[in-house]
C-alpha cells in the first residue's frame, strides 16, 4: 500500500496537507500567473534511499520560468532547493515521491500583476503509468499545440496545461489513453504532457526544440541515454506519417517516465507491442533514476 503525504511546505513552512490555502482570487488562480516543476525522487532498492532525480536541472528550469514570468523578487534557488528537500523528509515516507514544486502570485490583482509571490512544494505518492509496460494507445489530436509566440511551451506555466487538458479530455473520450499535438504547420510536436520519440530504422528520432515542446529534463535524460546505448540519435522536424510507419514510438516525462506507444489512429506501431530499443532505454532509465548504476551520480541528490 502507498505511503500517504501528511504535510506539505507553503512559504518555507510545514502545514498540514489538508491546511495548504490561497485565495481563489489570487492571481495565480485567477489569470494562472504560476509556474511549476514536477520532479521524482526514486527509492534505490538496495540501500533503501531516497534520491531526487535531476533537481538542479528542474531548479534551473523553474528560474527561467519565473523570470519569463516577471515575478518581483521569487524564491531562491537554495529555498527551493531546500523546500523540495524539505516536503520529502517530513512526510517519510517509505517509496517513491512525485513532488509538485509550484511558485503563484498569491496576492489579488490583476492580470498584470507581478507580486506577491508565494509557494508550495508537495511530495506524494504517485501510482506508475498502468499501461508503462503493454504500451499505450494514441491519437493524432484535432487540436493544434500551442505556438511559442503564443503561449511558450518552455515556460513550465500552469496555464499552458489547458491545451493538453481539452486534447486529452478529446482523446479519452474517443477511446484512446493520450493524444499527439502537431504544430501550427503540421508537424510532431509531443504528447499533453510528455515529449515524443521515433524510431525508425535503429535511429532514435524526437522533434526539434523550435515544434513547440516543453524543453524536458527527461527528454535532455532519454537523448543522452540513448547515445550512450550505441543508438544514433536525431533531433529534427517529424512528419507526422512518420508516427504511423515508424519501428518504435515512445513518450517521456517526469511523470509519465518512459512508456512506449503501440498504437496510433488505431493503427499499430510496427506489431503492436513495446519495441527492443524502447524496452532498453526504459531499463536503462530505471536504473539512473534510481542509482542501481553508478552513472551520472550528479544526476541523484541524496534525500
């Protein structure tokens, strides 16, 4: 049975979890002005220790967000640092975390508003993908990706997530598990909340950094993991047939980790099941996420 969270970290401080509030008219709830991270920590089996996954690459990427963002006078990186640290160790638990580390506007205003800015960092426990080993069912979405020079897919804002949400609300009710978002002109962007990969042909493809994608610390994590399995690796603009001829399609992210596609469109990708490259890259991805290898230990902070 899953740990339960029974505190949460609101301003630097340990709440109970049930107790963590903001004004609904704040203007991190009214207009979204909030930015967040979702990060892992991974329980080693051997020693028993919790190691959280890539948190300075995830820190960094939050002050980018932030100063995008025009925040007045954010959190530091040791706070945050410390709060993500912090929302674990209180609540001990005994497996693996899934930690929302969010900064918001937490006073009232107005869309323009820049201040007063407040946090929360929550650590809990997350079920995995049920369909991380028997793959997933996808579709290409009616709905188009939202473009950089509308609202930037690199800026982890939460507003951005509504497109994903419709696109994904979309797909569930037409009996698929997630959709595919194409760009404005066409091509393979990535998944509601997850980027997206090809193989074809021994060649691990994913799209550019410029086909409106989040920039993601797991996609940066797969690409060089990929690399060093011996497989060449492709980042470039993806038609989207690619996806319905392709050997092999997966998607990555923090929260859905690494979990292969077998069908698009209801058709499916090759014969249907989880391809050899996937399946060893998402061993690969275990096995740094959780310290079994002793590869990349910078990538794992010690709880």
């Amino acid at each position: 049975m899953a740990w339960t969270a029974h505190s949460i970290i609101q301003n630097g401080k340990a709440i109970p979890f049930e107790e963590a509030s903001i004004h609904p008219l704040a203007v991190g709830v009214a207009y979204g002005a909030a930015v967040f991270e979702g990060i892992r920590a991974y329980m080693n089996p051997a020693t028993g220790r919790l190691s959280v996954f890539r948190l300075e690459e995830h820190l960094a990427r939050l002050d980018q967000g932030m100063k995008f963002m025009r925040f007045d006078d954010p959190p530091s990186r040791d706070v945050m640092r410390q709060g993500v640290l912090d929302s674990i160790r209180v609540n001990e638990p005994d497996g693996d975390c899934y930690i929302r580390l969010q900064v918001h506007i937490e006073s009232r205003g107005t869309q323009v508003t820049t201040g007063k800015v407040g946090w929360v960092c929550a650590a809990i426990p997350r079920e995995r993908n049920a369909k991380r080993e028997s793959g997933l069912a996808a579709c290409v979405s009616s709905w188009t990706r939202i473009a950089d020079n509308t609202m930037p897919a690199r800026i982890k804002a939460t507003a951005n997530y509504h497109a994903g949400r419709i696109a994904t609300l979309q797909a569930k009710t037409d009996g698929y598990d997630m959709p595919i978002l194409l760009t404005r002109d066409g091509k393979v962007s990535e998944t509601a909340a997850a980027c997206l990969f090809l193989v074809r042909d021994g060649v691990v493809i994913t799209p550019t950094r410029d086909s409106d994608i989040l920039e993601s610390v797991t996609r940066d994590t797969v690409l060089r993991l990929a690399a060093e399995n011996g497989f060449p690796v492709e980042e470039r603009r993806a038609d989207r047939t690619e996806l319905y001829v392709a050997d092999e399609v997966f998607l990555c992210g923090t929260g859905q980790e690494l979990s292969p596609i077998t069908t698009v469109d209801r058709l499916p990708v090759a014969n249907g099941k989880p391809g050899p490259i996937t399946l060893q890259l998402q061993a690969a991805y275990e096995a740094v996420v959780r310290g079994t290898t002793d590869a990349h230990a910078a990538w794992r902070t010690p709880v």
